[in-house]
C-alpha cells in the first residue's frame, strides 16, 4: 500500500497534548477523531481510486503521451505539501493548516473534476497533491493531540487499518465510477467527506499553545523548487537546450539547499544523522520502494486496458494483491528487522519484490495470462511492504527524540519523490511494456543488493548508541 503513515510517529512527538488534551473524552473527541480519521482517508483513497480511471480518461481527453504526468505532478506536489505544512502546524496552528490542506484538495479535486484536458488535468492534480501533502502530516498530529500516549496505541490500530482499507478498495471503486457513472467523480467523490471532516474539526478541535519558534520555510520552497525544474528536465519532447537549462539551475538549486540547511534551524533532515548507516539506508529505501510501487501502479491498469482488453473495474482489481500484500507483508516486516536488522528486513523484502517484478516483467512478455499477472503483484507488494516500513523504522530507531519527526516526513516524501522522478525516466525509455516492466524488475534488483550489501544486519537504538 502506499506509503506507511506518518502517525506511526508523529503520534510520539507531541508532548504539549499531554497536558492540555485538544478535546475532552466524549463527543467533542470522537467528532475530532472522526474528523481527522475521514482526513486521512481521503487522501489516502485519492492516491489508488484514481489509477483506474486514468487509462479512461487521458484517452478520453486526448492527452495519453502525458499519461505518467498526471501521477508525477500529484505525487511531486505531496512531497513538497509533506515538507512545507508539517512545519507550518506546529507555528500556525493544526487547525489553520488542516483547513488549508483540505481547502486546497478540495479545490483540486473539483478542478479534475471538471477538466477538458490533460495539461488542465496535470496543473490542477498540483493543486490537489498540496493539499493531501498538508493533511497526511497534519492530521496525524492532531490524532497526537487528542490521545495520551497509553491511548494512542488502540487508536493507531483503527488509524492502520482505515489507511490500508482505503488504499485497497480505491482501485475498485475507481473502476466501478468509471464503468457506471463517469471518470470524473474519481476526484468529485472527495468532496461531500472533506467537507463533513471540516465540519466536524471546527465543531470539536481546539488548536494547543502553538511553538513561538522560528520556522524554515526557505528549505522546504528551494527544495521544491529545485525538484521541481528537475522533474521538468526530464519532460520527453521539449526542446533540449531548454531541458539542459532546467537541469543546470536544478543542480545549481540543490547545492544552495545544501548550504542553506547546513545553517537552518529547523533543517528537512539533520545533516549529521545523514552520515549514519541505518538512516543513509532507509532513505535509500525510500526512493526506491517509492520508485517501484508508484510505477507499477501506474502502468498495471493501463497495460490490462490497452492490451488486455479488461475493464476498468478489473484493472483496478489487479492492484489489490500489490496493495493488499503490502498490508500483510508491513505485519511482519518488523519482527524480521528485530532479528536481522535492516538488511535482512528491506534487503530480503526488496529480494521478494525482485522475484515478483521478474515474473510480471515474464508474464507481459509472454503473456501468461491474467492469474499469473495477479500472483507476481501480490509477490512484490509481500516484499515492498516490510522493506518500505523497514526502511522508516530504522532511522526512527536511531535518531533523537526531538529529530524523530522530521526524519519520519524526509523519509516519507523521499517514498512520492522516488515515484514521481521513476514515472518521469521511465517515459523517456523508447520501447512497450516489456521494456518498462523489466526495468522495474532491474530497479528490484538494485534495491535488493544495494541493502544486502550496505545496510546494517542488527538493530542499534540511538540510547544503546549512545555513551
């Protein structure tokens, strides 16, 4: 499934809640919890319910050459909402940014909604991935604010669950719209829950003492900017002096993030905690696990529509064994890191995902059929899901307290970059599915040898680190 959730240890950050609750025990709690609960959802329900319709609607609009675009420009948008709005909540308040966040999905949504054309579609999907990359963090602190810290693991577990049911079932549901009303309410559909969750979080949310520190949001923009004219350098059929150009003030652009975080008081990720081994690895694993589920996604419905000859319905049901054996395999993925570390953990996950990759990449190649098609996705989300939770876990395990939320975000926006930068290369590849499907299964291999050989095969804690 896409991405595990920041929860997991945004919910650790907050200390402030534990003395002035953000609403009592009673309706105004369980209206703020719904509240934040439907927040997190419909976000993460846009990032599958829309994989089904997109074969659909780009042909519909005339714009298939732009077809990766429409998932880039979202998955682009979220990573850099992700970086921006997480530190905004803690200065302006949760409730501001949480209404911003949503306002600006919203707006989105409605924008896709209604577009005549890809180019509209892609500008428009932007608008969206700000505002969903404003409410995966943010709702996630609120869910903090509201639970002591012995409550918050009964109420993690309802959180898991509502994220991994919305991003299994939004494929089915994607296909179902498409086949019975329309591709646009896709992204309509959004709206009537947003706006319920707004509702409910004024009716019952009190924003706690809000942090009087300084806030960087200088990184957050320059990163953005620079990733951004990146990803337009790889644009297939623009002229080349001017994908040269973007390239060149890219790279100049990264090396003044580098200066500029290295003197930031509130830096995206703490340089030092870079040069340790688990942390330079999970984000390794990151991308690359962001790389291979993303394109995969991606490409499996418009490969079952344009040569399969299958339904919208059951293109997105091709996706449920990905991410429904993401769900599963992320269940054990932290027992197998317990005993082996972070290599035996994302090294053997990204081994299992390899396999998978290796048997889709032959069964499109072949054409071995749909079945053989569903066993090789369910095989590479078993893998993906403990070397992608894996491979959050272990920086978490190593850095500070009082870093450990900005290491959660990094690491979750490195999982959007890795997909948005591997949709934009691969359509630069001349040749069909198989080549594309191959080239999947090598970025598998790389990730499963470049951790087998690089990350560390035990478990050391920053406190068992320290002197």
């Amino acid at each position: 499934m896409p991405p595990r959730p920041l929860f997991l240890s945004v919910m650790d950050a907050s200390v402030s809640s534990e003395l002035q609750p953000a609403a009592r025990p009673g309706t105004a709690r369980r209206l703020a919890t719904t509240a934040v609960l439907l927040g997190l959802v419909v976000s993460a329900f846009e990032a599958t319910v829309v994989t089904s319709a997109m074969p659909t609607l780009t042909r519909e609009l005339g714009g298939q050459h732009l077809y990766s675009w429409v998932f880039s420009s979202y998955l682009f948008a979220s990573t850099v909402g992700v970086l921006l709005f997480g530190k905004l909540a803690d200065h302006l308040g949760r409730k501001p940014v949480f209404s911003a966040g949503m306002g600006l999905f919203l707006l989105g949504s409605v924008l896709c909604g209604v577009a005549h054309s890809v180019p509209a579609l892609i500008a428009f999907r932007v608008v969206q991935g700000l505002g969903a990359g404003a409410l995966q963090p943010t709702t996630m602190t609120i869910s903090a604010d509201l639970y002591t810290l012995r409550e918050r693991a009964a109420v993690q577990g309802l959180f898991t669950g509502a994220w991994g049911a919305a991003n299994v079932i939004g494929p089915l549901i994607g296909g179902w719209l498409v086949m019975h009303a329309s591709w646009r309410w896709a992204f309509l559909v959004n709206v009537p829950v947003g706006l319920l969750a707004l509702v409910m979080l004024h009716a019952s949310y009190r924003d706690p003492a809000r942090s009087s520190a300084r806030v960087d949001v200088w990184g957050p923009a320059l990163t953005g900017a620079s990733l951004g004219l990146l990803l337009f350098a790889l644009e297939r059929g623009g002229a080349s002096s001017l994908r040269l150009s973007f390239a060149l003030v890219a790279c100049v652009g990264l090396v003044a993030v580098v200066r500029q975080q290295r003197s930031s008081p509130s830096p995206l990720m703490p340089l030092p905690l870079l040069r340790d081994r688990t942390v330079l690895c999970g984000v390794l694993g990151g991308l690359l696990a962001g790389g291979l589920l993303y394109t995969t996604i991606a490409l499996v419905p418009l490969w079952m529509t344009e040569h399969g000859d299958h339904s919208p319905l059951m293109s997105g049901l091709a996706l449920v064994p990905l991410l429904g054996g993401w769900a599963f395999g992320s269940t054990f993925g932290v027992r197998v890191f317990l005993r082996g570390g972070l290599r035996a953990s994302a090294g053997g996950g990204f081994a299992i995902s390899l396999l998978g990759a290796c048997l889709l990449a032959l069964g499109v190649s072949l054409d071995w059929g749909t079945a053989a098609v569903f066993v090789s996705l369910g095989l590479m989300g078993l893998g993906l899901g403990p070397a992608a939770s894996t491979s959050l876990i272990g920086p978490q395990t190593r850095a500070p307290w009082h870093h450990r939320g900005m290491v959660t975000s990094s690491i979750y926006a490195t999982r959007m970059l890795g997909g948005s930068f591997t949709l934009a290369a691969l359509e630069l590849v001349p040749g069909g599915f198989p080549v594309r499907f191959a080239l999947i299964a090598a970025l598998a291999g790389i990730a499963a040898l470049g951790l087998a050989l690089f990350a560390p095969g035990r478990v050391v804690t920053e406190v068992e680190a320290s002197p």
